[in-house]
C-alpha cells in the first residue's frame, strides 16, 4: 500500500510540473518563435520556388525570342542580299545598284515630292543599266533554261541574267513614265493587290498575265494545305482572298515599304488575243456570254435581201474584230475595262508605285524563281505546283497564243489597229514591247487578199 501510495504522488507531482512547463511564458514564447521559424522557412520555400519557376519561363522565352530573331535576320538579309552586296559588287555583276542622280531625277524631283505619296510610291527608280531594250543572248539562254518545276538548282548565271533585266526594266519604265509625264497620274489600285506581310510579298495581279501560278503560290502562303489544292474546285481567287483580304489604299501604302512589290506583265496583244479566246470566242464562257451577245448586236453587219435582214455567216459568239471594235468604242466613251483586258498602266499603276521587281511572262519561269529566292520562300514554294494540273495553272497555251495573235491581227485593217494602239501603246512602250510590227501582219493581210 505504501509503495502504490508513493507511485501516485510521484505521478501527481510529475503532473503538476508538467503542466507548470507548459503554462509558463518563457516556454510558451519559446513554442511561438519555433512555430513561426516553420512558417518563415515555408514561405521562403514557396517564395524560392516561385523565383525558380519565372527563371525557367524567362530562359524558355529568351530562347524562343533569340530562335525567332535569329530566323528573322536571316530572312532579311535573303530578301535584302542585293542591296547589302551592291557595294561591294560592281553593277556590272547585276546588282541592283543605284545609279547617280541624272537630270532626269532632278527635273522631276520635285514633282514627285509635291504630290505626298508614300516613299514607294511615285518616287524616281533606282537600278537601270544603258537605255537598250533588247535583252541579251545570256538573258534569253537563261529564260530557257528554266528550274522552277520539277528540279530547282540555283544558277549564278541565271541570277545575275535575271538582276541585269530587272534593273533595264525599271530603267525603261521610268524613262516612259517621266517622257509622258504620267509620274503619280492614276492612283494605285490596291483593290487589285495580293499582300503577305508575313512572307514579304505584295503582287499586283493582271489578270492573263501568269495570274493562275501566282494564285496557287500565294493559296500556299495562305497556309492551303498541297492536297486540298490539287483537288478542290473552288476558285483560286476566292480561296485567296479568303486569306488575303483587298488592302485600302492607306494599308498598301504602309505594306509597300517593307515588302517585295512586283507585277508580271505580257506583250499587250498576245494578253488581249488570250482574253478574247478565253472569254469570248464561240460564246464558251458563261459569265461572259451576255456580253458577247450585246458585242454581236451592236457591232456585227448585216446585208438586206429585200425587205428581210440577214446576218452574215458568223459564229455564234463574236469575231476578234467585232471585239476590238468594241473596246475602241469603250474606250472613247470612258468606259471602264473588265479586268482581263484593261490595260496595265491603269490597272497596276506603275508610274505611281515603285514596283520592286517587274516580272514577265517571256521569262517567267526564271524571273519567279528570282522572286521567290529573294523572299526567302524555295523550301515553301519551288517545286510545289501539281503535275496533274501544271497545264491550266502554268498557263502553258501562252506560246501557243503567241503563234496566233499575227493570224487574229491579220483579220482587221490599219484603221482599227491604230484606234486599238492607242489603248495600249503606253503598255508597249512601259515594258519594252514592239508595236510596229502589227502594221506588217496587216500589210501582209491585205497583199494576200488583193492576190486572191
């Protein structure tokens, strides 16, 4: 008894001590500053891991800035190579060096600035080699020997071709401009432009003039996937446009100055036989059916037999001369053209956009290859057009064209060639085309018939 006795009072007095310890203050304080070490050292440890996680985000991002920067420069110096290396290289390497100011940037220096347009529009030309308009043997052995589909293989040779009659071509072009005092005459028609900021591109599309390769390429940029395009049959213009929205003229403006701006042209004539066999003859194309029927009814003659009226024995749609006959009378009315036959110092304003690059159906193969070269787009575009559908896109009937138009001229006499000259004249003379030898095919016509 005594020993259990001794147990509980042991076990009291161990009680009481205990919980003296516990209600003491000191202890109690001690107790706080331990508790609030823990929650100081777990607020330093979300804190660090926080820290910890923006370093990873920040380098993460600095190295995607760093990849997209670096991607950047190397495209820029792509599509800016010739303007860096051109004062290192001669002209005659064909650069696109500028040449010293002439009397000619001088007399109409001050035009062109009064008129408040865009640093890319209406400005004086730069490049140019000597005023002779007949492209070289080089030039015309490299426009056949052309890479762009199916294998691409980068030429010296070709290229500096190509630079040499880019820079005539330009030269010529504001020669004429400046000769007729049409600099800044028509405003830019930014209803007509393809522009891709993203790419570097801004195309001015005349329509038979190439349009369909250039359609397919810009339907690419737009992110259109390869198999889609081979087998819709939707419209490529409406499928671009979709991706490419008409630019204002204020948002041209603004695009000009940091893109490739280029235009494809094509020998006035041959452009205008294809628009008219294309749209018109025999009546084929649907849209424009009720046009050829209003060009027949107005311009076609007819012979009396008595008191009936006969019509020739014509076809159904409109004869090439009854066409021409038509736009002649357009024309003097002031009225305006249906875009496959307007003529291009109208339509694409050249005289008052500083075209980077003035590309042309005679050499097209070639002269794309340099576009797309200089905007850094090999890997997206060369070799991509569809070989079941090279024909209608390439527009592979234009050498075919080009061995009719003498027959469709022939047709018609002096009297109406000159009234159709004086359309498209100013497109002759703008891109280095000859004219007079469409008064020979007439000659030859006439001689032929006063033989029969």
């Amino acid at each position: 008894m005594a020993s259990h006795g001794q147990q509980q009072k042991s076990y009291q007095q161990h009680h009481q001590n205990h919980h003296h310890r516990q209600h003491h203050p000191q202890h109690q304080k001690k107790r706080k500053m331990n508790l609030m070490s823990i929650k100081l050292n777990r607020r330093r440890f979300y804190l660090c891991l926080k820290v910890m996680l923006l370093f990873v985000v920040f380098g993460l991002y600095f190295v995607l800035l760093l990849r997209e920067s670096m991607t950047a420069f190397s495209s820029n110096r792509i599509k800016t190579g010739v303007r860096n290396e051109v004062q290192h290289k001669p002209a005659a390497e064909g650069r696109l060096a500028r040449p010293a100011k002439s009397a000619l940037h001088h007399k109409h220096h001050n035009h062109w600035t009064a008129m408040g347009q865009h640093n890319s529009i209406a400005k004086d030309p730069i490049g140019g080699v000597d005023g002779d308009q007949k492209q070289s043997a080089a030039a015309l052995a490299a426009a056949n020997h052309s890479t762009l589909n199916p294998v691409y293989e980068y030429s010296e040779e070709l290229n500096a071709a190509a630079e040499a009659d880019f820079n005539e071509r330009r030269s010529v072009l504001w020669n004429v401009c400046a000769d007729h005092r049409i600099i800044g005459k028509y405003p830019p028609n930014a209803w007509e432009f393809f522009i891709s900021p993203g790419h570097g591109l801004a195309w001015c599309n005349i329509f038979k003039a190439a349009s369909s390769t250039w359609m397919y390429y810009f339907n690419i940029l737009g992110g259109y996937d390869l198999r889609f395009l081979q087998r819709t049959r939707s419209s490529p213009i409406d499928l671009a446009r979709k991706r490419f929205p008409r630019p204002s003229t204020a948002e041209l403006n603004d695009y000009l100055s940091n893109t490739i701006s280029f235009l494809i042209v094509r020998e006035p004539f041959e452009r205008l036989v294809s628009a008219y066999r294309n749209k018109l003859e025999g009546c084929r194309n649907k849209y424009y059916k009720l046009l050829g029927e209003q060009i027949v009814k107005r311009f076609r003659k007819k012979l009396k037999e008595g008191s009936k009226s006969v019509s020739r024995k014509y076809p159904k749609g409109p004869t090439f001369r009854e066409f021409l006959e038509f736009l002649v009378s357009h024309y003097k009315s002031g009225g305006r053209f249906d875009e496959h036959w307007s003529p291009v110092y109208s339509f694409c304003t050249p005289c008052s956009i500083n075209f980077t690059l003035i590309a042309k159906v005679e050499t097209f193969q070639r002269d794309s290859e340099y576009i797309i070269r200089q905007a850094g787009l090999e890997t997206l575009l060369l070799n991509k057009l569809p070989r079941s559908r090279l024909r209608s896109i390439t527009n592979r009937a234009a050498s075919n064209t080009r061995n009719l138009t003498p027959r469709y001229f022939s047709q018609i006499d002096e009297r109406l060639l000159t009234e159709v000259l004086e359309i498209y004249q100013l497109d002759f003379e703008l891109f280095g085309y000859n004219s007079t030898k469409y008064y020979s095919y007439v000659q030859d016509a006439i001689e032929e018939a006063q033989q029969r």
